[in-house]
C-alpha cells in the first residue's frame, strides 16, 4: 500500500451502532487529521495529531471520538451518531516542521446514518 | 478569523476552453495557498502551492499566482482536457502549529468532448 488507506470505503450505521473508522499513512509522516466533507459545505477540520498528540479539537461533538496509537495510524471512533452526521470522512496526513506543510489526503469512507 | 471564497460551481466548459476558477482569501498573517483536486471517488490530491507574495504555483498545466494585492489566488489553464473533470479546492495554511487548512466550498468542473 502507498499513500494514505481508509478503511472503510462505504459504512451505513443506525443511530445506535458503534463503528470505527481506520486510517493508515504509510508516508513516514508524523501528523494525521480528519476531515468531514458535507455537501456544499468547506471541508471541516475535526482532528488534529501531531507526534501521537492531539493538538486540534475543533469543537467537535463527543460522539466522535479520535485515537492515535502510533503515527502511522489513525482511528475515528463513532456512537450514537445523527442522520446530519452523514457525510464524507477524509483523513489527511503531513509532515510536520513548524512551517506549511503539505497534506495528503486518504480516498474517505462515505458516512450514512440511518 | 482566515476563510476562503471560490467560485460557485458548476463549471461546464468545452475541451481545449480556457479555465478559470477564482479564488481570494481572508487571513490576518501570511498565508500559503494551495489548490487541491477531487476526481469522483477519490481524496483530495494537492494540485499546486504557493508559499508567499508574488509565487507562481504550477502542475500539469494548471497555474495560480500568489496576489497579495489582491488577496486571490486564481487557477488557470489555458487547454482545458476530459480528464480535467473534477471538484476543485481552494485552500490557505494559517503557518499555526497545527498547521490548519481552510478550504473554499469547491468548484466542480465538467468538460465535454
């Protein structure tokens, strides 16, 4: 595998499900975030790790529930979720030096809550 | 706070038609810009940058120029083919520690034969 792997691709979920979403680098990058894609709606920052840390939160609802184990990996845990959080979920991963760096980004799973 | 204002979608254009997808942003330090493409089914894949005032990103015939003036950063292409068929991004990097992206809504370009 090259790149950034999600997995996975397509998920349905009832609004009392648990579910996981994986996401795996395998770019020797050490920053990893997560995104959600909504229909005409910028992309939205939800996660951010840097070295295995968590330095981003952007006031994301506590259904949601990220882990980061290592820097290659990267988890988003998901219970009790809303049809409004349908959606595509996009992990990205990066390089991270202090200046820009470059984001790449995963092919996303496609979220629908039922 | 930095945000980002693209062009509403969508744009339909004949092959060989030149492109044009306006960009121009909000930031309060000094940004760098980017461009990122969507093909159906797929994640976003950056398609040029630009770090600074006065830079020229540029890839596989596309080319937006850094406008401090201005505060934009409009992508081009002056031959524009099928498979350039996709969701466009803009996007700035506010240089903060976590390094966040903001992106504009997208533009989704269809060229026909």
């Amino acid at each position: 595998e090259t790149g950034v792997t999600q997995t996975p691709r397509h998920l349905v979920m009832g609004m009392t499900n648990k579910k996981s979403l994986k996401c795996e680098q395998h770019l020797g990058h050490n920053a990893m975030y997560w995104y959600k894609q909504s229909a005409k709606k910028p992309l939205e920052l939800m996660f951010v790790y840097s070295l295995e840390e968590r330095v981003e939160n952007n006031s994301v609802p506590s259904r949601f529930s990220p882990e980061c184990p290592n820097s290659s990996h990267l988890f988003l845990h998901l219970h009790t979720l809303q049809p409004e959080d349908s959606a595509l979920y996009l992990c990205a991963s990066s390089q991270f030096s202090g200046s820009t760096d470059t984001q790449y980004f995963g092919p996303g799973t496609r979220l629908t809550v039922l | 706070g930095d945000s980002v204002t693209q062009m509403e979608g969508p744009v339909t254009l004949s092959e060989e038609a030149f492109l044009t997808i306006n960009c121009t942003y909000t930031a309060t330090g000094y940004p760098s810009l980017f461009w990122y493409v969507q093909y159906p089914g797929e994640g976003l894949q950056l398609l040029l940058k630009a770090t600074k005032a006065d830079d020229k990103g540029s890839n596989k015939g596309f080319e937006a120029t850094y406008r401090k003036e201005t505060t934009s950063f409009h992508l081009e292409k002056g031959s524009v083919q099928v498979s350039d068929s996709a969701v466009y991004f803009c996007a700035l990097s506010d240089r903060s520690g976590a390094n966040n992206l903001f992106f504009g809504t997208g533009t989704r370009l269809t060229v026909i034969p």
